[in-house]
C-alpha cells in the first residue's frame, strides 16, 4: 500500500471525548512516530499523528547518509549533552539499544552494527527504516494526518485543541515531536518551540551542532573531497578545547566528516582564537615518521611524491608546500630541517577556525527547550497537565553517530507509553 495515497477519516474527535482516550502528536518524525506506535499499544486510545511535510519521516530519510544510522551500541555509556544531560538518562535506560533493537527486529527491520557501534538497517536504506515504522503505523487506533501543520494549539477544559487554520482537532493528551531547528530543509523548524513556548515552556540559545565548521585557510578549497583519517583538536585560546580521532572530510569552505562532526558543538562561541590541529598520522609517531622520509632522499622523486604512499596525494602536496618546501627540488635535495618540518606538519598541521555553518547544515540543534521544566521518567510537563514532549525539541543532543536517533526512539516511545496510560 502506498502511504501517501492513504485516504483519512477527518471526522472531528470531539465527539468521541469522553469515550477514547485520544493522544495527539504533532510531529510525524523519528521520535514522533515511536511515540504514537507505543500510546497505541493500549487499543482503547486513539491516536491522532499530525504531519506538516507530504510525508512521514522525511529527515529520518536522509539521516546518516541515506543509510540511517539509527543507533549507537555504546549509546547508553553516554555521550549525550545539554543543560541537565542527565535528563536522558532514565528514557535511554527504560527503552536502550537493546530493546531499541529487538523493536525494530519486531517491526521486521535487520540491522547490522559496524565495528564502532554504529547500527544501520542491513538494507543500508533509510528508506527501510521509515518504511517499517510506517507499516506499523496502519492500525486502526493510529489516524495520520499529512501535510497538515498545527500552527495554534490551546488548553481546553477536556485537554487540548490543535488547528492548521483551516481545521482543528480535540484531544486529551498532547505530545510535541516537532523536533529542532537543525536540517532545515529537512523540516527543521522553531514550530516546537513556540508551540511549548505557549505552555509557559522556556528554550535555551540554540545552536548549530554536528556541523561543518569554516576555516580561513585558503589551501581548503584545493583539497575538497579529501578524506584522510586523523587526531582533531580544536584549541580555542591555546587551550585544548575538544578532541576526536576519525575521518575528516575536507569541504570548499571548511573541514567536516565524522570527526569534526563530534567536535564542532559549540566551537566558534564567544570570541577567541579557534584554532583545529590535526594529527593526519595518529598511529605513527614523528620519529618514525621522520626516519621513513630520510630514507626516501635516496630516490630521484620530486618532493611533490615526498609523501606519496602515506598520504592522500592531493594533501601530501598541500602539506609538503604548507612545510615550506619548494615544490621544483629533489626529494634527495631536501636538508634535515626541511624533513622535520614536513614531519610537524603532517602531524601538527593548524588551520584558523572561523563559524560554523547553519542550522540548515546542521545534523542536530544544540539546546532546545528546558528539561527542567519536565519529568524524566514520563516527558510530562510539571506544569500543564497532559502535555508531553519529546526527541530534539528537547535540550539534549547527542554525539555523531546514532545517539541522536535513540534518543528520538526512547524519550519518544516513554512519551507515547505514558500518554497512552495515564488518565490524568
Ligand atoms: C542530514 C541529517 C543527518 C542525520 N543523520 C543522523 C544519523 O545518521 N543518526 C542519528 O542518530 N541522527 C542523525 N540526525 C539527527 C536526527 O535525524 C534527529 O535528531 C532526529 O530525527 C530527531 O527526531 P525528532 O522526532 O525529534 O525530530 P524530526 O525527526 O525532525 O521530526 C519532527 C517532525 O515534526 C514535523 N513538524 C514540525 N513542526 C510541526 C508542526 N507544527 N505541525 C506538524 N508537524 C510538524 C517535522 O516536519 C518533522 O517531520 C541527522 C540529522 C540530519 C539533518
């Protein structure tokens, strides 16, 4: 069955109150629909599942790739931030990596786990991923409503009332899944935000994290593509700031991948120098380095194929003319300082960090609204009664490579739960 051709019963469910439990969800993303398949779990609630895009999942289809990255199996050591991390905790815990995927096995989705953790479908499709969870969600308790954006949502003295302008829909719980501001294009909006904005809900400064981030140096543009596995730092004032080893992926305007990805949250921030040093041979160190290129001065190369072998071609060139060798000379012409010198540079190489790009480059928003203002072990508001929020509009992201899907999977599904059973 095609979903976008799914004909919907728009009958208003305010006529139902009082008989059915209903749940309305605004959000048809990751955390949005792990919410609505667990408050469907009890068959006497009715599920309204709104969607602004045609279709559901719509970020969740291009994360990692195209491939999904959809959780982490050491997501549960950590690795999570915000202004109370800890918040996370109790949902990563009630539904981990385990029971995250023993449900999708359940929702008849394989999946296989790199040798870093990283789980993908073993179809290495995202597409595999929205599509079970979109089969799950034909039940007759779920309705989904596409291309349908709440723009006003209001107390009620029965629960809530949401409407697009044109529509509206009663409901006695209300679950805000809009997720962040990052992947605009993607559907990334401030709709969440504001909607909670409404319920006296407070948001931090938001910011762009797993990001590229832009440097001045002009030599990036000429190794766009490159990708060299290396040590990161990022030193803001001298200071080691943040640390990661992996793959690093040079850009037009900056560096990026996997490895500036975990380190660019909150670089750039509040003035100084940012500076990212970059160790491209991490597993060797500079003696040995430096007795492998003295034994290449006894060929008759150019110094351009100084590092051939070792190195991307492209970057050994870049790195042997940032060490300040002449790019004409003989690699046997070359002095012992001109070898030390290409040696700290292949291993303490620094470029001038200057921004990090948007929120529309941006895989996941920093910040978000207040945990505070919400029970872990439920993701209700202590305050309005009903209400419940969940996956990114929340201030807690994660680091790159899965954690931020299993925290949409489990603060999601602990929303759903509890809306779906409690009766307050
Ligand atoms: C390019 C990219 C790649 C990524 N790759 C990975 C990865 O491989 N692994 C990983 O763990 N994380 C990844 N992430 C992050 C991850 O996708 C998000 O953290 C996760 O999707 C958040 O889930 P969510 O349900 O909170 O929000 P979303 O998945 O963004 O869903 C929110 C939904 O709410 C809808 N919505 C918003 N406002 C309204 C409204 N007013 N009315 C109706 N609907 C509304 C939106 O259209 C959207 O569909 C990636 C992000 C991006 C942008």
């Amino acid at each position: 069955m095609s979903f976008g051709k799914m004909k919907y019963n728009r009958e208003k469910v305010s006529k139902q109150a009082g008989e059915t439990m209903v749940i309305g969800i605004i959000g048809g993303g990751a955390s949005g629909m792990a919410a609505a398949l667990a408050a469907a779990e009890n068959p006497e609630a009715q599920v309204l599942l709104f969607e602004r895009q045609a279709r559901l999942g719509r970020k969740l289809q291009a994360t990692g790739n195209g491939r999904c990255n959809l959780t982490n199996l050491h997501a549960m050591e950590g690795g999570y931030h915000g202004n109370e991390p800890q918040f996370s905790k109790a949902a990563l815990s009630a539904f981990d990596v385990d029971k995250t995927l023993g449900w999708f096995r359940s929702l008849g989705l394989f999946t296989v786990a790199e040798d870093s953790g990283r789980v993908y479908p073993y179809s290495d499709q995202a597409n595999s991923v929205v599509d079970v969870l979109r089969f799950a969600l034909e039940k007759p308790n779920i309705r989904i409503f596409t291309g349908f954006e709440v723009t006003k949502v209001k107390k009620t003295a029965n629960g809530f009332s949401l409407e697009n302008g044109e529509e509206s829909y009663d409901c006695h719980k209300l679950i805000v899944a809009c997720g962040g501001l990052a992947g605009t294009k993607l559907g990334g909006s401030m709709s969440g935000y504001k909607l909670l904005s409404k319920f006296g809900h407070r948001c931090t400064r938001l910011r762009p994290a797993l990001v590229q981030v832009k440097t001045s140096w002009g030599g990036v543009a000429g190794l766009k593509g490159v990708r060299a596995n290396c040590k990161a730092e990022i030193l803001h004032d001298g200071a080691v700031f943040a640390a990661s080893q992996g793959e690093l992926q040079f850009t037009e305007v900056g560096l990026s991948g996997p490895v500036m990805f975990e380190i660019s949250r909150d670089v750039c921030q509040g003035g100084g120098d940012w500076v990212c040093r970059l160790d491209f041979l991490p597993h060797v160190d500079m003696a040995s380095l430096e007795a492998e290129l003295i034994r290449r001065r006894q060929t008759n190369l150019n110094v351009d194929e100084l590092l051939t072998g070792i190195l991307h071609n492209r970057l050994g060139r870049v790195l042997t003319k940032a060490a300040g060798v002449r790019s004409t000379q003989d690699i046997s012409g070359l002095g012992d300082e001109e070898i030390k010198a290409v040696c700290r540079t292949v291993k303490a190489f620094e470029v001038k960090l200057t921004e990090p790009l948007g929120m529309d480059s941006a895989q996941v928003t920093a910040g978000g609204v207040l945990t505070a203002g919400f029970d872990e072990n439920t993701m209700d508001s202590k305050t309005v009664p009903g209400l419940y929020a969940c996956g990114e509009v929340l201030d807690i992201d994660g680091d790159c490579g899965g954690y931020n899907l299993q925290w949409a999977w489990s603060s999601g599904r602990m929303a759903g739960l509890h809306a779906g059973k409690d009766s307050k």
